[in-house]
C-alpha cells in the first residue's frame, strides 16, 4: 500500500517534461560560435536531476525515521536507505557524462573520454562538488546497514545532509560574490524537501509495517508531524529569500516564466501546508486510538505526494531556467500566470475554509454571472499589464488583486449548491480567454507565449475547475468516531 503511495512521485515527470517543452529547452538549437547539445542530453539531463532529488529525498527520510525517530533503530527502513542511497549514486555518476555533454556540446560517446572527465573532476568547482558527492553517498550507502543507535543514525544523516545541500553550492547561485545568501538558502531549501518528502513515505511505510505497534506508530508519527512542521518552516523561509534574491518584485513573478514557476510552487506549498494541517488533525491525533486512523493517514499521504511529486517536477524545471533580468512596462502577463491567480489560489482558499458567511449568501444563489467576471477579470487583468498606462510593479499588483478577488468569489459561487452550471461556463469560456490574451499580441507582432505554453496554461486551468467539481462532491475522510459506552441497567 505504501510503495502506491510513492508512485505520486511520478507525477513530477510528465510536468517537468511538459514545461521544459515549452520553454523549448528540450530541442536542439543552434548558435553561431556554439555547440550544439544534443536531443539526448537535453531529456536525459533533467530526468536524471529528477531521480537524483527522488532518492535523497527517500534516502534523507528511511535514515530520519528509521534512525532517530523511531523507539528503536527499523532494520528495514535503513536497509530502504541503503538501497536508495545507491540510486542516488548511481544518479551522480550518470550526471558525471552528461555534463560534459551539456557543456561542450558533445555526444554520449564522446563525453566518457577519461582526459575530459578527468578535467571536469578536478579543475571545475561543479567536477569537485560532484566528486564530494559521490563521496558522501558512498559512504550513506556503506554505513546505512550500521546503524545501531541514535548516534551512528545522527552520523549517517549528517553525511546525507550535506551531500543533499552540495548541489546548491554548484548550481545557479554559486559560491560567488553576493550569492553567499542564495547559496545557504537553496542549501536549506534542498535539505527541507527532502526531510520533508522522503520523510512523510517513510513514516508511511513504517506506521504499516506488520506487527507494528499502536504505540510504537503514534509516536513516530507525532514526532514526524514536528518535525515536518519545522521543515515547512524552513521550506517557505528559505525559498521566499532565494526567490527575493532573484526576481525584483511582483511584476516579474507574473510576467516571466522563471517567476511562474514560483508562484506555481508557492500554491502548490499551501495546498501541501492545509493537507497537512487536515492529517494532523484527522489521523495524527488518533494513530494509536481509533481503527480508522491509519486508512486516512494513507489517504491524506496520497494526495500529498502527488502534490510534492509535482513540486519537485517544476523544482527541477527550474533549475533549468535562467532567472530574468527585471520586468519593464509593456510585459505581458504570462497565461500560466492568470490561471494560478484567477482559479488555483482561490481552489486553494476555498478548501482551507475560507468562506464567509455574507459573501457565500451572495454568490451561491446566482453562481454564473461570477464564472462570467473570473473570465473577463482575466483579460481585463492582461489589458492592465501589457497597456504600460502605469508602472509594471503598481500594475502587477493591481492585476493580481482583481484575478484573486474574481476567482475567490467564483469558486465560492461553484462549491454552491448551484455551482456545475458555474464550472461548466467556466470551462467553456476559459479557453478561448487565454487564446485571445496570447494571440490579441500576436496580431499585433509581439508574440509573447508560444502555443504550447498557452496550452499548458489552458489544461491547468481546467483541471482547477474538475478540482472544483471534485471539491462539491466530496467531503473531507474522518475517522471513525468511537461509539458511545453502554450502560446495562439492572
């Protein structure tokens, strides 16, 4: 039951895949004066980063739950970490060809040269790190199996730790003047996710185990529950600092992609942070008391794994992507962005609970004049931008109040007693609003989305609004509620 669980993970694939195509970093390109990297490198490269990030995260959480947080150091969960520590090597060696293609345009064949690799390895502050690495896992990997108490767990984590945060030392930010903050903060940034993400699989898998005690499962589990809230924690402090360090304000957050991909990974967060929240209420507290606890400790996993699997799938895409250079007047609103603002973050307020009495009484009794206004907000929202009537950032900001407003009181229309006609409308009208967003700039030569990143933009908005369809229908699981004590009367 478990390892379904993890299968969620594999949603980040086809998302990271998906926004690389439109982005177009997956096809060969050619620039005078520069190698071309092949087709292969450009798929394999961010597969492979995605595997490599899946099995420390998985490694990180066998060690963490399986080591210290348990009563007694899981055989099984260690001999897990052990063998996910070995995907992870196995990762790291295959990054090792694959660099040397990227960066000298190289085929395959040509990248295993042993003088290239040798250079690589030795004089590149990226070779050293990669070697430093694979040092460190190794050694994860040899020590998973010694784990005797919490001492020797605390050492194997430490070793895990730091090969988990190397990467931000060798990517974007760099050990460089002025990225010293951007650096430490994607380290801690790394190291939470993957406490956080293999942790919650692996408290899973432990809290299932056969013969595993009620107690033994209520305590690891609580303690998981704090320490995943210190991870989130660190989580948002250290990617809201890095992502200062890299965009200049709103108006780049909206209107390029690098800053879509935070704001994308920023709802996903939330929606992450309430399913946590409902877990912790719903199946942490009675783990070890009610029968039913353990069947919604699962469930609510489910869904939190997928939302992480997608997390990390645009996590590795954007380490893909350059970060922008600063929004001018006259940028455009990216497609993808109206949708997170317009129907994802309100899905995501709706479903924490955020409805007020007077503004439910308002919209539920005539939810489709409300699916019409999201629609209208949305272009209205792109005029306000692109216009450069106004500065970017007064426009942004003004463009984001009017799309998180409109589609607040939509989804409290839709989740009315009233509201599939509302859904229904929406779907209909939200594809030919963002086609004529894309294309009314098109017309005019200043093309500012390609087809494909419109369509990305158009499939996530109508898997918001079945979101919403789902979030009519359903209610949220409870435990079984135990039965009242009988008192036989003489």
């Amino acid at each position: 039951m478990t390892r379904r669980v993890a299968l969620g993970l594999l949603a980040g694939v086809p998302i990271l895949l998906l926004v690389l195509a439109t982005l177009d970093a997956l096809r060969e390109t050619g620039i005078p004066g520069l190698p071309v990297v092949p087709w292969q490198t450009l798929w394999a490269l961010p597969l492979d980063r995605w595997i490599r990030d899946i099995a420390a995260a998985l490694t990180l959480g066998c060690v963490v739950v399986g080591g210290l947080l348990a009563p007694r150091p899981d055989a099984r969960l260690l001999r897990a970490a052990s063998l996910c520590a070995v995907v992870w090597l196995v990762a790291l060696a295959c990054q090792i060809p694959l660099t040397v293609s990227e960066l000298l345009g190289r085929p395959w064949a040509d990248s295993l040269d042993p003088v290239i690799v040798a250079s690589l390895l030795t004089q590149t502050q990226l070779g050293q790190f990669l070697v430093v690495q694979i040092v460190l896992v190794g050694f994860v990997v040899i020590l998973g199996w010694a784990v005797l108490g919490r001492v020797t767990g605390a050492v194997v984590l430490a070793l895990a730790l730091a090969a988990a945060m190397l990467p931000a030392l060798s990517g974007h930010s760099g050990l460089h003047s002025g990225h010293t903050a951007a650096s430490i903060s994607l380290a801690i940034h790394l190291a939470s996710v993957g406490v956080w993400v293999g942790g919650l699989i692996a408290v899973c898998a432990y809290v299932m185990s056969p013969g595993r005690t009620p107690t033994d499962a209520g305590v690891t589990l609580r303690r998981f529950s704090v320490l995943a809230l210190v991870c989130v924690l660190l989580l948002a402090e250290s990617g809201l600092l890095n992502a200062s360090l890299r965009v200049d304000g709103i108006a780049t957050l909206i209107t390029t992609p690098y800053g879509t991909l935070i704001l994308a990974k920023s709802v996903l967060l939330c929606a992450l942070v309430i399913l946590g929240w409902r877990q912790r209420r719903y199946a942490v507290s009675g783990i070890d008391t009610e029968p039913g606890a353990r069947a919604v400790l699962l469930r609510f996993a489910a869904f939190e794994v997928v939302l992480m699997g997608l997390a990390i799938g645009l996590a590795v895409a954007l380490s893909r992507t350059a970060p922008p250079t600063g929004a001018i007047a006259g940028d455009r609103i990216t497609t993808a962005s109206l949708t997170l603002l317009a129907l994802a973050l309100p899905l995501v307020l709706v479903w924490a609970g955020a409805r007020p009495a007077p503004l439910v009484r308002i919209t539920e009794a005539y939810p489709e004049p409300f699916a019409v206004t999201v629609v209208v907000a949305a272009i209205v929202a792109s005029i306000i931008v692109a216009a450069g009537a106004v500065p970017i950032g007064l426009a942004t900001l003004v463009a984001g109040v009017i799309l998180v407003l409109a589609g607040w009181a939509f989804a409290l229309a839709a989740t009315g007693p009233r509201g599939v006609p509302a859904i229904l409308l929406a779907m209909v009208l939200w594809i030919p609003a963002l086609w004529w967003t894309a294309l009314s700039w098109t017309a005019l030569g200043d093309p500012a989305e390609t087809p494909l990143q419109v369509g990305l933009a158009i499939l996530a908005g109508e898997g918001c609004l079945a979101l919403l369809l789902l979030l009519r229908e359903r209610r949220l699981p409870r435990t079984a509620e135990p039965a009242p004590a009988t008192v036989s009367v003489p």
